[in-house]
C-alpha cells in the first residue's frame, strides 16, 4: 500500500542531535519518493523551525502514516500514536536514569518516565524497531515482540572524501559525543592520561560535545586541568566542517562509553579511517564489529596500551581502515532507504 504522506514525530531536535540527523535523512528519502509530510517535534532547539515544527502543529488525516523516533518521554504520545492510519515508532534507546540522579534530576526523571512510557508506546504502534538489535532488544522487553532492526541510514556520499595519508603531528586522540556521565569523559581523560605519561608527553585530546549542563561541564574540564593541564580541548559546538577536520587530523579514536544504543560517531571514524579504540558494552560491539580494538575491561591501562598500538602502528591501521571501510558497507544506506520503504507502506 502506497503512503503519500509520512509525519515524524521527535521528542526533541537539536541542531548535533544524532536523532534529528536521522529524521531529516528520512525526509529527504520521504521527497525523493514523492512522498509529503512534515516533521515535529516536543523541543526544538532554535535554528530548527524551517525544518522541524512544534508537536502541537501536527495535524494528519486517518489515511497518513506517523512515524515516532522515541528517544524520551513526551505527555501524550500514546494517544497520538493511536489516531494514525499506520503508525512506526523507532526506538533510539533511553539511558537509564541512573547516570543522572546526581547531576541532573530533571534529565534523570525524564529518563524515567520514558522508560516507563516506552511500553504503552510499543503496544499502540503497527510496526516496532531498534536502530540496533541491542535496542530491538529493549522494545521486545517492553512488550514489542515482533520488534525488527531498522539500521541507522548513514549516507557516506554526504561525507567528505577522507585524507588519504595518517595525519602528521603528534598523536591526537579524539571522543565526539554528549558530554554526559554514561559516555565517561572522564575515563576517556584517565585513560588519555596514562597513555600521555608512559607513551606520547606531547599527545592531545579532543573532546567534541556539549555538556549535559553547565556544572557536569565545568566538572569534566576540572578533571582534564588537574590530570593533563594544557593537553585536553573541550569543543562544545563545532559546524559540520570543523567536525569533520577533527577526525582528519586524529590519530585515534577513543570511546569508554558504558551506554549507547548504537554510536554514529564510531562510522564516521571508520569513514575518516581512523583507528576505533572502544569499551566493548552495549551497543558498541555491535556497532563496530571486527573494525574496532574493543576490550571489556575496567583497567583503564588497557585502553592506554591499546591507544598506543592504535596511534603508533601504521601496518594495524591500515588493517583497520580496510575493515572500517567493510564494516560500513553492513549500513549500505540504499539497502536502509528500502527496509525504510517496506516499514512505511507495509
């Protein structure tokens, strides 16, 4: 059945949102179909209003299909869920709240509740996914048992081409990502630290993120002034261009993440050929597959050495590019755009 207007329904759009990325690639495959439709969203940050509207402006007929990327709660989804002609929610995982009681109990609350509504959720809906099989998981668990993967849609041709030799300079170690306590900036400096003292003084991290609120901020720049003052950069917000400049010039990757329903910024280090040096938990794995140096480890010396093996050895990254460049064909975004298709028109 053919579907000539598809809404999406955000809990929140920012302007570095992984999941705001992901919406409007979905419209653009949604124009290039010929299929209408408008896009919303419960919180929108400014700059967004030409592409994303208020969820209050929603407004479709019994006929249209409504397609939910859930990423918190939102007061009254359910019902809303309930009145389209064929609804799909895309799940994008929640981080369990907590990792925030302490620094935010807003943000932990609102983690909460939307934990608590991701069921009633996936019971209204016709059709149910994971960006990842870690979070099709989740939706099984919360009572969607039919729950399927739909991959995140990475166009790499949007990418710019990468370098093709390893950057020059000294060792430079890169983490893009919220800065929040689930991502562990903090054991990224640590680790950062140890491989800085017993490999490379002059090597520098970059941090790529905004904070989850002034004080976890100021709190993360504390540790890397006390750990390896004049060594670490905090960038809060970069365009597009400066993004994609920071993965040029790294040296190596490095993720201790403990919660990721899946992890964008691991495909653009493999598009970028950098070497991925990760915590294997959650979705990460899952993510990477055989392209990543991945330990499941609490010592943080592990990663240090791994840092070093990946920064320094120019056979393993090479090896690494290659099977960077593989893994990123699993997410061919042609074969997304159709399991896209075949969601929407059932």
């Amino acid at each position: 059945m053919a579907r000539n207007r598809v809404h999406q329904v955000l809990c929140a759009a920012g302007r570095y949102d992984a999941i705001t990325t992901q919406a409007l690639a979905f419209r653009r495959r949604f124009e290039r179909w010929g299929w209408g439709g408008s896009d919303h969203a419960a919180q929108i940050d400014p700059g967004l209003d030409a592409d994303i509207g208020p969820l209050s402006t929603l407004s479709f007929e019994a006929s249209d299909a409504l397609l939910i990327h859930y990423s918190g709660y939102v007061p009254g989804l359910e019902a809303l869920a309930r009145r389209a002609g064929r609804t799909l929610l895309v799940y994008h995982n929640i981080t369990p709240p907590r990792w925030f009681w302490a620094y935010d109990s807003g943000v932990a609350l609102h983690c909460a509740l939307g934990r608590e509504q991701l069921a009633e959720i996936a019971r209204a809906v016709d059709v149910a996914a994971g960006v990842s099989e870690f979070n099709a998981g989740e939706l099984r668990a919360a009572g969607a048992p039919a729950a399927s993967v739909l991959p995140i849609l990475f166009d790499r041709d949007r990418l710019p081409q990468p370098a093709a030799d390893p950057p020059a300079g000294p060792p430079r170690v890169l983490f893009v990502g919220r800065l929040a306590p689930h991502k562990r900036q903090d054991d990224v400096i640590r680790a950062f630290e140890l491989y800085r003292r017993r490999h490379a003084p002059d090597a520098r991290l970059t941090l790529v993120g905004e904070p989850l609120s002034p004080a976890f901020g100021a709190r993360i720049r504390d540790l890397a002034d006390e750990l390896a003052p004049g060594a670490v950069e905090i960038e809060e917000r970069v365009d597009a261009a400066e993004l994609w400049e920071c993965y040029r010039s790294a040296h190596a990757f490095l993720c201790l993440s403990e919660h990721e329903g899946f992890c964008i910024p691991l495909l653009e280090a493999f598009h970028f050929g950098v070497p991925v040096v990760a915590r294997a938990a959650a979705g990460i794995p899952e993510t990477s597959g055989d392209a990543a140096l991945l330990a499941d480890d609490d010592d943080l010396a592990v990663f240090a050495e791994l840092l070093h093996v990946a920064a320094g050895d120019d056979g393993l990254r090479a090896e690494l590019r290659r099977r960077g460049d593989a893994r990123l064909e699993c997410f061919d975004a042609e074969r997304t755009a159709e399991l896209l298709r075949a969601a929407v028109t059932g």
